[in-house]
C-alpha cells in the first residue's frame, strides 16, 4: 500500500503537537458525614469541598496553563486525529522556545510551592480539623438531656477522630505532590500505512475503510480550516480601519491586534500560497517599523501610519485584507489558496 494523500502533505509541511498540563485541584468533595448531614440526597443537593490548598497558592499552575494554551493557540491549528494541534516546521522553532519558557515559569511556581508545602499542610489540616470540632460542638447543642447528650458526645467524639485521621490522609508527602504537577509537550506524527502489509486481508480492508474516512475528515478540516484563518485576518483588518478612521491614527495600543493577527496568519497558513500575504508584506514594508532585534517597534510604527499620506494608503489596504470578513470572500480566498500548490489533487473545486 502506497502512502499518499493529503495527511502526507500536510506532514511533509508540519507536525502535530499534544500538550498535557495537569495539576491538582487542591479541593475535595465534602460528603454528608463531613457535615454531620443526614437524609441527603446528592441528585437534589450538591454539597462544597475541603480547601486542601489556599487559592493563591494554585493561581501561578492556572495563570501558567492559560498563558501556555494560549501561545500554543496562536501558532498551531486544532487537528481533528490525535487529540493535538498541527504546527508548520517553520513555526515550530518559535512554539517550542514558548512552551520551554512556559515550562521553566511552571517547574520555578512548583518549587516554590514545594519549599513551602509542609508549612500550607500543617496549616490547613489545623483548620480542616478545627472546623470538624466546629461542626461537632453545634451539633452537640441539640442534645441537651441525658443519657442522650453523653452517647452523642462520644459518638461525635468517634466523629472527630475519624475526620482528623481523614484530614491528615488528604495531604500526599512532597515527593507524591510534586508528581502530581505536570508540563509535558510531544511532537509527533500520524502515519495511515504502518504495518500494513503485516494485516490479514480483512484487516487490510477494514484499514482502508477507516484510513479513508480519516483522509475525509482531514479534508474537511483542511477546508473549513484555511477559510477560517482568512476570516480571522478579515475580522482583525476590518477592526483596524474602523479604528484608523475613528480616531484618524492606531496608537500601539490599537496597532498590537492587527500584528498580532499578521503573525498568526503567517504561522498558521500551511497552504503558504494566499494571495493576501503580499497585502501583509505591503503593510509590513512600509508601515511597521523594526527594532534592532528584528522586533516591531509599535510606537514608531505608530508614528508613521499618523502621517495623511499614510492612512489613506493603509486604509485602503486593510479594506482589501477586510473584505475577508465576509464568508464568501473568505470562503473564495481559502479555496483558491489550496488550489494553487500540492493540495489542488486533494481539494474539490
């Protein structure tokens, strides 16, 4: 079986990338003896959790975890085999330097709140137990004749030290903890031949039903996928030039979206033949100003589109670039794209 298709196009030009981010919730599902609670029922109720951690002491793991998916979200596209995302090979030098830094700020927050664990634990298991005695003292209260108020109060004393051991049981050591924080990233590819000519006939055939319908489904995506890139450039041009012309300039401020969009085009479209990436150069060329580390210096860029001249060719080449806005356009556009290069035998037309 020959290997060929659009799933070899697309890894001839990139690779897919699986992230995997997992950690703690530092919380636990309070039951109804936790609360001295009866006759609950959990389909009408839902009761709170144990606080094992203290909110700031997770907000670095969520803060980083965003901050990492959304670096991955602009420099790779959602891929519909693998449950990971495709990145170009010219992109991914740049998309690995940001999931590395993202992965060093992620190891430093977790051994900061390594050093200070034992300290968070004894801590809190005195205020998980405390409130335990808390709950127990109340319900105590509704006994006030003998002998039931002394077999309650050894029964909640029972309580007590059941729900002390439990609090305590909560808590991993520090070596289990840690393993509990991961920040992993692989790069992989799909292959639709491996071991093929080791299957039996039926096998064969059942592969090449389900390597077909793989091959539709990236097809599918592929389409639905370089239409929405243009869109999304579409949306940010048209966004600009309402700006440009309410205000009668882009201030570094308004100017960030618009490059931004540029950059994610340019790492996003795996076609590498739309028509609107010289519109891009054009802009890039003449309007964005670079700054010694080949970095875009908004406020001078700024500056330059100010100037009458400017803003009117500008405005004129954002509304070329905005006509992506409408589907169709955007829909025209991606289509023509795929059908220029190596993917035109894979596209229906």
């Amino acid at each position: 079986m020959e290997e060929g298709g659009i799933t070899t196009i697309l890894f001839e030009k990139g690779c897919l990338v699986n992230l995997f981010i997992g950690r703690p919730t530092g919380i636990k599902k309070l039951n109804a003896n936790d609360m001295l609670l009866e006759g609950i029922d959990d389909k009408a109720i839902l009761l709170g959790h144990k606080k094992l951690l203290p909110k700031d002491a997770m907000n670095p793991f969520i803060q980083i975890e965003q901050q990492a998916r959304a670096a991955l979200a602009k420099k790779s596209l959602s891929f519909p085999v693998g449950k990971a995302n495709f990145t170009l090979f010219k992109t991914l030098p740049s998309l690995k330097k940001s999931l590395d830094y993202h992965k060093g700020k992620w190891e430093e927050a977790l051994n900061i709140l390594i050093d200070s664990y034992t300290d968070l634990r004894t801590v809190q298991i005195q205020r998980l137990n405390d409130q335990a005695k808390t709950i127990a003292y109340h319900k105590l209260q509704q006994y006030t004749e003998k002998p039931n108020y002394d077999k309650k109060k050894r029964e909640l004393e029972t309580w007590i030290e059941n729900q002390i051991q439990q609090n305590q049981d909560l808590f991993p050591s520090v070596s289990t903890l840690r393993q509990k924080f991961t920040f992993q990233y692989q790069l992989f590819k799909v292959s639709l031949v491996e071991g093929f000519e080791q299957m039996t006939d039926i096998e064969q055939e059942e592969f090449i039903k389900a390597k077909d319908q793989i091959e539709s489904n990236i097809q599918k995506w592929t389409n639905e996928t370089i239409i929405a890139i243009h869109k999304s450039l579409g949306m940010a041009a048209v966004n600009a030039k309402t700006l440009l012309e309410k205000q009668g300039k882009l201030n570094p401020k308004n100017l960030k979206p618009l490059i931004e969009a540029f950059e994610t085009f340019s790492s996003l479209d795996f076609t590498e033949t739309s028509t609107f990436k010289n519109t891009i150069e054009d802009i890039k060329s003449k309007y964005f100003i670079m700054d010694n580390d080949d970095s875009i210096d908004y406020q001078k860029s700024a500056v330059t589109i100010a100037y009458e001249s400017s803003k009117e060719e500008l405005s004129q080449l954002l509304s070329t670039i905005g006509t992506l806005a409408v589907d169709q356009v955007a829909q025209t556009a991606g289509i023509q794209a795929l059908s220029v290069g190596e993917f035109r035998r894979f596209i229906e037309i």
